[in-house]
C-alpha cells in the first residue's frame, strides 16, 4: 500500500483560538480550556504524524527515516538528505503571534551546531535552533486572517510618525537605516519602550483603519511590549480566505488573528522579537533579519485547471494546492513527485491509484507515498495538498 490515512496532533500555544476551530474541523470534542494553536501534519521529530497502516499506527518520521526512497522517491530523498522535506498545518491564532523571523539554510547550520557545541538541550527555553534547516513558509487563508510582513519603506514610515505628531521621528530611518531604527528601537529600555507604546496608542485614531485596529489589537494584549508598535514600521496585510503570502527566511513577520494553512520547510527554527513572553534573542535575531523595506503582495495564484489553485515560491520544498471539486469531478496527480500530504476541509471524496482507496470526509488526512502509481481525487470536497515544488523535477 501506498496511500495512508493519518493522525495528527493538535499544539496548544497559548495563542491558541478558544473557539475550537481545528476540533470543529475535524469533528472531535475540544480539550476543555485548553487553546487550539496549530495542527501539524508532517515528520517533524517533535510531533511526527501517526501512519495507519493495517498492522497499526506508526510514527511517521520512523517511517521515513526506514524507507525514504519508497516514501519520498530517489530524487527528493537525495536533494533533502532523506528527510521528510516539509511540514503543514493547520493554524488558528486567538491572539497575536509573536513578531519573529526564520533563518535561512546557512544560519540555521551554524546557529544549530554552536548551540549544540555550547550544550543548550534543544528543549530549552533559551534554544534558538531547534535544527539545522531553514523555515521559508506559505499561509493560505482559511478565515480573514490579519499578519505583519516585512518592513515599510522609511518614507512611509516618516509619513505614519508625523501622522502621529510624535516626538521620535529622529528614531525613524528618514535618511539612516532601516537596521539602525530597528536596533535602537529593540535595545530601548523597557520602561522607555512601554512610554513610546502608551503614548503611540493614545493618537491611535489618527492613523489609518487597519492600523489602528491592529495596534489596538496588540495592545490588548500586550499592553507595555514594544511590538505593539510593529504597525508603524511592519506592513499590516489583510487576507481574504483563499488568498496566501510567501514568508521568505529573514522576513519580520507576525500572524496577528484569523485561521489558514500554514506550510513550510521541515522547522522548527523562530528567532522572536515582540509579542511573546517566550525568548527573545534580540541579537541573533538581528543577525538574521533582511532589512528589506517594500509593500507586501498577496502571493499570485496559477491557475492550471478548472476548481485548482497552485500557491508555489522559491523554495524547493514547498507548493501548496486548493482541489475544489464538484459532485462528479476529479483531479490527477502529476506522475513525478514526491510524497504529498492531503487534508479534506469540506465534503467527502476518495483517493485511488488503481489498487488502493481511501475515502475521506472533512478533516480527515491522508498521505500518498511517491512509490504510488499515479493517483487521482474524486467527489464533491475541497482539498488542500501540500508538495514539493514542481521545480525539482524540472516543472515550473
């Protein structure tokens, strides 16, 4: 067999939805007072999805670890040095993320290694690199979903300061840069940060709408932390469902409210700074961090057939894919690829390559090996599936 059903755990991060999104979703009873955070759906040596095979259920990364040809196929077990390349999720944020950034391949090598040579368990609190990978990663909306993404221009910045009629526009980057802002603003002392926050939520409706909100929003929260005011300086995107971002490593970023599909490569790597009673590391951080200013844009979304929505970027372990089927359609998986994990969130259908079925219904998941003949997908449900990118086999 080579089409499996999985299990999957459920975080509960304090940031959590108490509303129960992710057991609606899979139609379970919500843990009482517990946070739903993220479902993760993967081989992540933490928290490794669970194979139902017909002798029982076995942990995934196991699996992998075993078999990774048969599981990943020859190409992407050799380009990812048989490691399961990516890990999805499902993510329903009750409050505010904390603002962070990933490292990319070459930081996350290094950090993790001199973190290990220094003895920090990677459990610990004060661990930065929990592994030696990178965290480039996909969000698609499920809800109308709030984030932070990367830095503004230091013009529109300098506009927002005296918006506010604020006496810190010598903290601003009008001439400097953005990287010297950035650092003053971080090695402030807290009680001069909690000064500048108070006051800049008390002109808060002199900013625009989605500002405002936002900033009001991370001040109920947080009250005195510095990141309350990463709306002045970080670009505030408000996605529609459906519609997705690419967070590259180095990126500031924060997931602010609402629910999505979260998809990335195979970490667990943050490096945070605001919005968390977690560590903060405000100098690694800075190490990693692309300084960068610009708009964010929504991720384009291909189009390669009728009901199917490919959101792909420049990473070589991730694309993610929408399957909307109507009653009587179906949908083939590409010959070549690797293996791919499937998460039904409305309607029911079933996977089948011509010797195994699987019938699936909302919130159930699934995993199909690449040792699978071609499959296909057939019913009346929407799919997410995630991918590698096409790009390793040559596709675009």
């Amino acid at each position: 067999m080579s089409i499996f059903r999985l299990e999957n755990t459920i975080q509960h991060y304090a940031w959590g939805n108490r509303e129960g999104f992710i057991s609606g979703l899979l139609g379970v009873p919500a843990e009482k007072g517990k946070p739903e955070a993220e479902l993760w759906m993967g081989a992540h040596p933490l928290h490794p999805s669970r194979v139902l095979t017909e002798e029982g259920p076995v942990s995934l990364y196991e699996e992998v670890r075993k078999r990774p040809e048969e599981i990943l196929g020859k190409r992407a077990a050799g380009l990812f040095f048989g490691a399961f390349p990516f890990l999805f999720k499902v993510l329903s944020a009750g409050k505010p993320l904390s603002i962070q950034a990933h490292p990319d391949k070459k930081q996350a090598e290094n950090g993790f290694d001199d973190e290990e040579r220094r003895g920090i368990p990677r459990t610990a609190e004060n661990r930065n690199y929990r592994d030696r990978n990178h965290k480039p990663e996909i969000i698609c909306a499920l809800t109308p979903l709030t984030a932070l993404k990367g830095f503004r221009t230091p013009e529109r910045m300098s506009e927002i300061a005296g918006t506010l009629h604020l006496d810190y526009p010598d903290r601003l980057p009008a001439s400097g840069s953005l990287k010297d802002f950035f650092t003053a603003l971080m090695t402030m002392k807290k009680k001069a940060q909690g000064i500048l926050s108070r006051a800049v939520l008390d002109k808060a409706h002199l900013l625009p709408p989605a500002e405002a909100r936002v900033l009001r929003l991370l001040a109920a929260h947080y009250d005195d932390d510095v990141g309350v005011l990463a709306p002045l300086f970080l670009n505030v995107v408000e996605l529609k469902p459906g519609e997705a971002l690419y967070v590259p490593a180095g990126e500031l970023h924060a997931y602010v409210e609402g629910s999505g599909m979260e998809l990335m490569a195979n970490s667990d790597n943050v490096l945070r700074g605001g919005l968390t009673p977690k560590h903060e590391d405000v100098q690694e951080l800075l190490k990693v961090l692309d300084f960068s200013p610009g708009r964010a844009i929504a991720l384009a979304p291909g189009k390669p057939a009728a009901g199917v929505t490919e959101y792909a970027c420049e990473a070589d372990e991730i694309m993610m894919t929408i399957i909307a089927l109507s009653a009587g359609g179906q949908w083939t998986a590409p010959a070549e690829r690797s293996a791919e994990i499937l998460i039904c969130l409305e309607g029911e259908g079933r996977l089948g390559n011509g010797t195994t079925f699987l019938a699936v219904k909302r919130g159930e998941s699934a995993i199909i090996y690449a040792s699978s003949p071609p499959y296909t997908v057939s019913g009346n449900m929407v799919l997410y599936r995630a991918s590698v990118n096409p790009s390793v086999f040559g596709g675009v």
